[in-house]
C-alpha cells in the first residue's frame, strides 16, 4: 500500500528525512516511532501529499505522490497531531461539509456521517458548537473526518493525543477495528498504545529507520541481558554468593530493604533460572516473598535504539 524509497527532504541545510525507505502492505496497522525531530511528522506530510520531498520516490495505492496527488488524496485520511477545525461549525455540519468534499452526496454521505459520528463517541455533541468542545472530542472529531470517505489508507500523527484513558481505550478499539479493511500508519509516543494496537513498528531517528520488526521480536533483539528479580529474607553475602553459584547467572546486584534484600540476577539469553533460585532458597532455609522476571516492553527498545543513534 505504501512504498516509500530513498526519501530525502531538506529544509534550507537541515536534513529532515535521509534517504529514507520502507513499505506497508495493505491491511497493516504499523507503528511509526521517533524521538522529536526524527522526522516522523514530515514524513507522514509527504506521504499525505502536504508537503513535497527534496528527492526520492513515494507511491500509495501504486500511485505517485508527486505526480498524481490527486489520486493519493482520493484514497488517504490524514489526521495531523493538531487537528484543524472551522470553530463556528456544528459537528454534524462540518463532518457533512467535509464529506462532500470528498465526493460523498446525498444518501451516501448522511451515512458516512452518522457512522463516523458512532464509531468515533461523538453521539452526544454531534448538534454542538466546535469552539465549544474539549480537546477531547475535537481529537475525535478530527478522527471522524478522516474516516468519512472509508480511505484505503488512514495515517495518524497522535491520535490519542488530549483523550482520557476512557476515550483512549475507545479510540484503540476502534483503530483495531479498522485492520485488514483500512491500511493504518500510526504515530505516537504513548508506546504501551503503539505495542497494543500495531502488528509492526518503524522506529526512525534522524531521518533515518534504524529498527522495523514485530513488537515481540523487537524486544527479543535487544542487546544486553536479561534480568530475574528476587527478594529474600537471610545473610545477604550467603544469599550473594549461593546466587551467583546459579548456572546461568552472569552478575547479581542486591540492595538492602531491612530484614529483606532484593536481588537483580543478570543472567544469560535464553536461560531460565527461577526454578533454581527457588530450589536454592528454599533448601537453604531462606524466605522468599518476590520471584520474577524483569519484562522488556517497547520502551527499553525505543531507548536502546535511539541513545544508540545519539551516542554513535
């Protein structure tokens, strides 16, 4: 659905986008991550025809942003990270407004806006004044329009930006919804909802993709080592050392809490010590209240990657 290749694009000597390349097939939900000023947003405004590039190729749908913007345009929904709005409209008036605008008339197009209007939570102040509704509902009524017209294609620059965690959970739901009959490129630092939501994720810094993989395989690629966690009630350098004695431990670290002490045991990919710690605790007679194995998510990956980038 979208093909992107070796995508370039200067402002003035600041290099926004270098050389970019990257595809999303048709049905995806892909996760588009970056630290500010990677280039995310730029990216995303040429994709949707807003802004040109300096150089490279971009095609969506098998046609030409450049050349064919027109037939792009048909076939996207872009919401941007602040969304646009005619303040002095009333909701229902400016999603009808919008539709027709998009080559939605009559019959077809008082559909489309009662369906968005549904889908996006927006029932109850659909006859309201925009000026005079929270950023909430304006984040949800800037999602309605970029669903009117039924895109092939939406692209979203932070859509849960401004929503309560009730209305992120709706709007999650509904992204999820929208796989296999709408090809979605999501944007968002809020990463637990990138990992929730996104089967594949494209982590760009400087202009420049530097991960694209599955959220579980990309937490299983990173580098250093994993941790057990442990907290235990005995003589900690015993404990320490008993600890360490583990196949499979590389390092252990401890921290006193009073009668309890916690140990961070580093240990070897692909091992598996708990049931040894267990076993070690209790045949030496020791309490054990915690056992647990520290979870990467798509942050640490994020972090890794990018402070990677920064420090090279």
């Amino acid at each position: 659905m979208i093909k992107v290749e070796n995508l370039t694009k200067r402002f003035g000597r600041t290099l926004a986008i270098d050389n970019l390349s990257f595809e999303v097939k048709r049905g995806e939900i892909v996760g588009f991550l970056g630290p500010n000023g990677a280039g995310k947003t730029t990216t995303m405004r040429v994709l949707s025809c807003f802004l040109p590039a300096t150089g490279g190729k971009v095609t969506i749908g098998g046609f030409d942003v450049f050349s064919d913007s027109l037939e792009v345009r048909r076939r996207i929904g872009y919401l941007p990270e602040n969304v646009p709005l005619y303040m002095d409209m009333r909701v229902n008036e400016y999603l009808g407004f919008r539709a027709v605008l998009k080559g939605l008339f009559g019959k077809k197009k008082r559909q489309r806006v009662s369906e968005v209007i549904e889908a996006c939570g927006l029932t109850d102040v659909e006859n309201s004044i925009i000026g005079r509704l929270s950023k909430g509902y304006r984040q949800r009524l800037g999602l309605a329009d970029s669903l009117v017209h039924e895109p092939e294609l939406l692209i979203l620059d932070e859509p849960t930006i401004g929503l309560d965690p009730n209305q992120i959970r709706h709007i999650r739901n509904l992204i999820k919804s929208l796989a296999h009959q709408h090809t979605v490129l999501l944007s968002s630092h809020i990463l637990p909802e990138v990992e929730m939501i996104c089967e594949r994720v494209l982590i760009i810094n400087k202009g420049r993709i530097v991960a694209s993989d599955t959220p579980g395989n990309l937490v299983g690629l990173m580098s250093g080592n994993p941790r057990t966690i442990t907290e235990v009630m005995g003589p900690s350098d015993k404990v320490l050392q008993s600890l360490e004695k583990i196949p499979g431990v590389v390092k252990v670290t401890f921290e006193s809490c009073g009668e309890w002490s916690r140990y961070v045991c580093d240990c070897r990919k692909d091992m598996e010590i708990r049931s040894e710690i267990f076993k070690t605790v209790s045949a030496n007679g020791w309490i054990m209240r915690e056992l647990m194995t520290e979870k990467r998510n798509l942050e640490d990956v994020f972090v890794e990657v990018t402070m990677e980038e920064k420090e090279s």
